[in-house]
C-alpha cells in the first residue's frame, strides 16, 4: 500500500475523530478564553453554571442572581445532567467543554448519518459542518440551553433515517428537556410520518405530544417557576407584544388580520438571514430532501415574528436546531445525487462553506472574528487574582462582568440588585472601568467612591480601579497617628500600600518603609470629625528628601472633593486615600512621607498640634 493510499485510508476511517478533538480543542479554547477576558455575558450562562452549581446542593436549577429557578423562563431540567461533572472539575469552564462536546457529538452522528451512505465523503460532510460559520456563532456565543438538545435531536433524526421508531422517541424526548420549543419541531415530525409515511399511529403519537407539550409546559409548569409574574402568563411573549400581551389577545388579532404573520415574517432582514444560513450549505443541497426542512417552518415563524433582531436574523444561538435539520436533511438527500456529480457536488458545498466561513465567522480567520474579545489582558489577570481571593462560602454582589465568574458561591448577586439586602453581603467586587450596567459610569463611580470613604467597609484589595471590599472582618494593617488639628479634625491613623509586581497593593508596616523607583504608594487617612469644622480643608500628601524637596505630590479636597470638610458632622469617620507615584529615576535613599492641610482658599497651613506645619507620617528609604 502506497503512502497516499495510507494517507486515503486513514482520513477515511479516523479523519472523523481527528476533526472532533480538534473543534472540541479550538472551540473550547477559545471560550476559555473568552471567558477569562471577562467577555462572558451575565445573562444567561452566569444564571445557568449557578443553576447547575446550586442543584449540587439540593436546590435543583436554582439561581441567586434572579433568586429563582432558570426553569421560569425555559423548561432545560436536561442542564443539571451537567451537574455531576463539576464534582470531577469544579470550575465554570466545565459547561464550556459540555457545550462544545455536545455540538461534537450532533456532528458525528449526522457524519454516522451520512457516512453509511458515502462512506469515502463522510468525511468532507463532516468538515463542512464543522466549518459552519452559524455553528461557530452557536458555539462560541455562550453555553446555552438549546445546544445541551442537539445531540439528541440528531440522534431522532438519525433514527427517523433508519426508521427506529423507539431510540426517535428517545432522542426527541431528551431533546424536550433541554427547551420547550423542540416541541415545534416533534410536531413536524409527526406531521411527516402522517403524511408522508402513512404512518398514522406514530405521526399521531408525535404531533399530540410535541402540541400537548409546547401548551402543558408554556402555560402552566413554566409560570410555576416563574415567581416574578403573574401565573399563567408565559414569560417570552413579551418578544411578541405586537400580537398582543397574552395568549388569548394574540389568537384573536391573527384570526381579525391572519396576513398580519405575512406581512411580518418577509422583510428583507429575515430573507436575508434564511441566505447567510443557506450560502454554506450551497444553497440547493438541503433541499435535496425538502420534507425534512418542513421540521423547521414552526420554528422560524415564531423567530421572524419576533421584536427581537437576533431571533429575526438567526443570528447568536438561533440558528441551532435550523442546523441539524439541514445537515441531516443533506445526509438524507444525498443518495439522489447521481455517483458521478457527487464529487463534484462535495466540492460545492465545500467551497461555499469556505466562502460562508470568510465572510460570516466569529472563529480565527473568518470574517467577523473579533479577536479582542479572546485578548487577556494584564487587568484580567488582577481581577481574577482577586477573585481567587473571595472565600467560597461568601455571599458577594459584584459588578456585572464579574457575575459569570463566581457561579460557585450560592449567594450571587449582580451589584446593586440584591435580594438578601446590602447588609448581609460579605464581599462586593467593584470595577470602575468594566461596563456599568445598570449604573451609567459616573454614577457607578459615586457609588464605588462612597462604598471607599465609608469606614464600615474594608477594602480588602484594590488594582487599576477594581477593589474588592468586605462588610466586616478584621481590619488591614495601619500606622497609629492621632493627630489633631484645629480641635476638629483628627488623623487617626493611616494605611500605607505599595503596589507589587502582579498590580496588587500591598500593606507596608515597617517603622522605615522600604520603596523602590518606578513604585506606587497608596495612604489611606483615617478622619474622626471631632466638631463640626467651620472651614475648608485641603490635604496634601507628599514624598520629600532630607532637603524637603518634593519628589512625588498628591493635593485634593477629602476623598477626591465629594467629602469637603464643611459637610463633616461631629463623629463622622471617613477614609481617604491618596496615590503618590515615585518618579523613576529617583535617587536612593532616605525620605519622608508627609501630610501638610491648609486652607483650601487661602492656601494658609492649618498645623497639627505637636507636629508643626508639616506632619510626618512615617520615614521612607528608596532603594535601587
């Protein structure tokens, strides 16, 4: 046997399962990390690994984030088959690896499907599928529940091809479980069997069970779970409030206006969408078996009328369930191709999904690849330094971006809505420069400004404006000063910070604290409002030589202006923090970290008493 003909063997044989383990490769690779440059959506998977987490714990498919089950907007119980796996791997990232392997999975059994046919293609179908730019949208977008059904869904479909009544029945009946729009789609296939395949008892069975349960599971076991509506109403008609705002009002404007579905469903956007999911698929070759694609008719209606512009552009995860169904329709179709186009029908539809691939995928080398989302930068590495940090019994409110990664903890929440209260949360992570949502940027910021200054919280660890603050506990290593000034105002103590190799601020406790050029300080001031000061002050915190020559310098009003000393109240506590940075090329050597306050109009020096007008807080030696 000849190298080629060796090489011929082994794609046709292996070229499957070496394709496989490298999607499920790159696939998950990238949305790790995706995920570690915080680019995860809060909303759904954050809910979901929560979900699947807490259902560990006895509390099944139950998420703190919108303090109800993830069953009140879709039926999926399917997903906490998932669960068990985190007891092996005990990170989010698992549901990731779930994600892809479970599109692998769909993807081998349509090539199974295919390949008892053409055994020398099925390979080539194969790579096609895997190229799919719509499936790489599916992949990588997020985990999400429809996907947990494409295996199962392929695996119906399969057996539909090989007339196995029973292991259809099975797939379809999983594939129920992973969301209840899959019952669209069971219809269908009962409607074929009934019409097609005369199969009266099956094509029944199937059309009774896929409409008995799309009406049983949308208007009453959702709604159970729904908590923060009104039962009875089903949670996605929103998406269509045009019709109406219940079932009942939007039977009665279709039978007033039945072309009012017409007139919605054909724009252009959604002709649009049907030829960027069929340009990668040649366009003609699904329709090779057309009975098949009637299993999707239901299911698109319901997206083209929509409000939502994914759904109308099947764009996201949409395209899913529309996928399998023309992949399996082309394995289906395929022996109607003449053995003498077929090769050339391959190279077809390999090149349009080459052509689909570079000018609609959201994978490396596609034509919507972005790859800033998958970029990790020296921040990310902090913020998750700090998350490392939150103790894994904590109860923590965090900013959004900051949600998906704490899905362990049981008592997650998306700062500010806490349904526990404020009060009762151990630690909160803030970010002032991540997406601000539900807050606009200057009002996070205010919020994350009075969380610092506010003494009752402990701000356990801070880099590049993302702190992690406790509620209680013990509190950071500080200097003693009580100093006074003016019979008002009195320095209680202070913390002192320098900022470490990884970003991280570290205290500093010695009596001379060592620095090192280049370096940054952090002083937090501790303030006791001893009366009511009548005047303002302005605060300066420096870093001078022996000769009193400045070398790093920080003046503000108390906590960066928005706590002014007139405002202070008799035995208001405030923290305060000031950020000195030592120039690089500063010379070794002895130096002094001072505090001078004045009168922030007269610039006139208000004295501690004791200390003069200048008021050293502790020695500093700058090393090489």
């Amino acid at each position: 046997m000849t190298f080629n003909q060796k090489l011929k063997r082994l794609w046709i044989e292996r070229g499957a399962y070496i394709m496989a383990v490298i999607f499920v490769a790159v696939m998950f690779t990238l949305m790790v990390l995706k995920h570690n440059a915080f680019n995860t959506r809060v909303y759904d998977f954050a809910r979901f690994s929560q979900a699947i987490w807490n259902t560990l714990d006895g509390e099944f498919l139950f998420s703190s984030i919108k303090y109800r089950s993830i069953l009140g907007d879709h039926f999926s119980p399917l997903m906490a088959l998932a669960a068990p796996f985190l007891l092996i791997w005990p990170d989010e990232r698992l549901l990731f690896l779930v994600q892809v392997i479970n599109v692998t999975v769909a993807g081998l059994i349509l090539y199974k499907m295919f390949r008892e046919k053409r055994p020398e293609l099925a390979p080539w179908f194969l790579l096609v599928f895997f190229l799919n730019p719509a499936l790489h949208e599916v992949t990588l977008f997020e985990v999400r529940r429809i996907v947990f059904a494409l295996p199962f869904l392929a695996l119906a479909l399969y057996a539909l091809s090989k007339h196995n009544r029973w292991l259809m029945l099975l797939g379809l009946l999983l594939a129920l479980l992973a969301k209840e729009d899959i019952a669209f789609i069971v219809f269908m296939i009962g409607l074929y069997l009934l019409i097609f395949e005369r199969d009266w008892k099956w094509g029944l069975a199937l059309m009774v069970l896929g409409a008995g349960w799309l009406i049983v599971v949308s208007l009453w076991i959702i709604p159970i779970f729904d908590t923060a509506k009104d039962a009875g109403d089903y949670p996605q008609l929103y998406y269509f409030d045009f019709l109406g705002n219940s079932v009942g009002e939007i039977g009665t404007n279709i039978l007033a206006d039945p072309l009012l579905i017409f007139r919605r469903m054909f724009g252009l956007t959604q002709i649009s969408a049907i030829l960027r999911i069929l340009l990668p698929v040649a366009l003609i070759l699904p329709f090779l078996e057309p009975r098949w694609l009637l299993f999707t008719v239901p299911y698109l209606v319901i997206l083209f009328l929509s409000n939502d512009e994914d759904m109308i552009q099947v764009a996201k995860w949409y395209p899913a369930t529309i996928l399998i169904v023309l992949f399996s329709a082309i394995a289906v179709g395929w022996q109607r191709i003449p053995r003498r186009w077929e090769r050339w029908a391959m190279v077809l539809l390999l090149a349009c999904t080459m052509l689909g691939f570079f000018l609609f995928s959201p994978a490396p080398l596609g034509g919507r690849f972005e790859p800033e989302l998958y970029r990790v930068s020296q921040r990310d590495h902090l913020a998750s330094q700090m998350i490392g940090s939150i103790p894994p019994e904590a109860k923590v409110a965090v900013q959004g971006a900051y949600v998906p990664h704490l899905t362990d903890h049981a008592d997650l929440y998306q700062y500010p809505w806490i349904k526990i209260g404020k009060e009762n949360i151990d630690y909160f992570l803030l970010d002032r420069q991540v997406e601000p949502y539900p807050f606009d940027k200057e009002s996070l910021n205010a919020e994350i400004t009075n969380m610092v200054a506010d003494t009752g919280y402990i701000v356990a660890e801070e880099a590049d404006g993302i702190y992690l603050i406790r509620q209680a506990g013990e509190q950071l290593p500080a200097l003693p000063v009580d100093k006074v000034a003016e019979d008002a105002i009195n320095l209680e103590r202070i913390e002192v910070a320098a900022r470490d190799e990884d970003g991280l601020f570290q205290p500093l406790v010695a009596d001379v604290l060592p620095l090192r050029p280049g370096q940054q300080l952090r002083v937090t001031l501790y303030w006791l409002a001893l009366t009511n000061p009548e005047a303002e002050r302005t605060v300066s915190v420096r870093l001078a030589d022996e000769t009193g020559w400045l070398i790093a310098q920080q003046d503000s009003m108390p906590v960066g202006g928005s706590r002014p000393t007139s405002w202070w109240e008799k035995g208001q506590k405030i923290r305060d923090v000031y950020y000195l940075t030592i120039p690089p090329g500063a010379t070794p050597g002895p130096y002094s970290l001072d505090l001078v306050l004045y009168d922030t109009y007269t610039q006139e020096i208000v004295s501690f008493a004791g200390a003069g007008d200048v008021l050293e807080l502790r020695p500093v030696v700058i090393g090489e």
